[in-house]
C-alpha cells in the first residue's frame, strides 16, 4: 500500500495541488493528507482501489485460496493462461 515514498499534504497544500494530487493518483499513486500534522486520509484512485477490493474478495473466498495454495504447491495437473479462461 502507500510507502514512505508517499507524499504528505496539509489540508491547504491539497487543496492548492489538488489538480496535481488527482493527476497523481490516477497513475496508481498515492497521496496522504494530514489534519492539524496528524494523518487523515489516504487518497487512491479508483483503479487501485478496484485492485484492492479484487483482491480481497479473492482473499476472502476459500476455493480460490485453495486454488492457489495448489497451483503454489505444484499440484495442479494443468496450467491455464488468461487467454484459456476467455474461450
């Protein structure tokens, strides 16, 4: 998630920046604002957050955590591509 590469904002400073701030996190970045110098919100754009919420679903279901268990342990009799999948 965000590193501490992340930049930190003020309110204020989001505010003057916000077009920069959205440019930003359309690219898959993220951006940290801070209320009276606490952290207050961490903004990410709606791709990542669509890869964050697939993946928890993923997490959160037991076949598919199965499913990768095996493939991680060799005991999947066949490999299929993404190309597989859509036919």
């Amino acid at each position: 998630m965000a590193s501490r590469m992340t930049p930190t904002y003020s309110i204020k400073e989001a505010q003057k920046r916000f077009p920069a701030l959205v440019r930003r996190v359309e690219q898959g970045r993220f951006a940290r604002i801070k209320r009276r110098g606490k952290p207050a919100v961490l903004v990410i754009g709606t791709g990542q957050l669509k890869v964050m919420m697939e993946t928890a679903e993923i997490l959160a279901d037991p076949d598919a955590m199965k499913a990768i268990r095996d493939a991680e342990g060799g005991k999947v009799e066949k490999w299929y591509s993404p190309a597989d999948l859509l036919d």
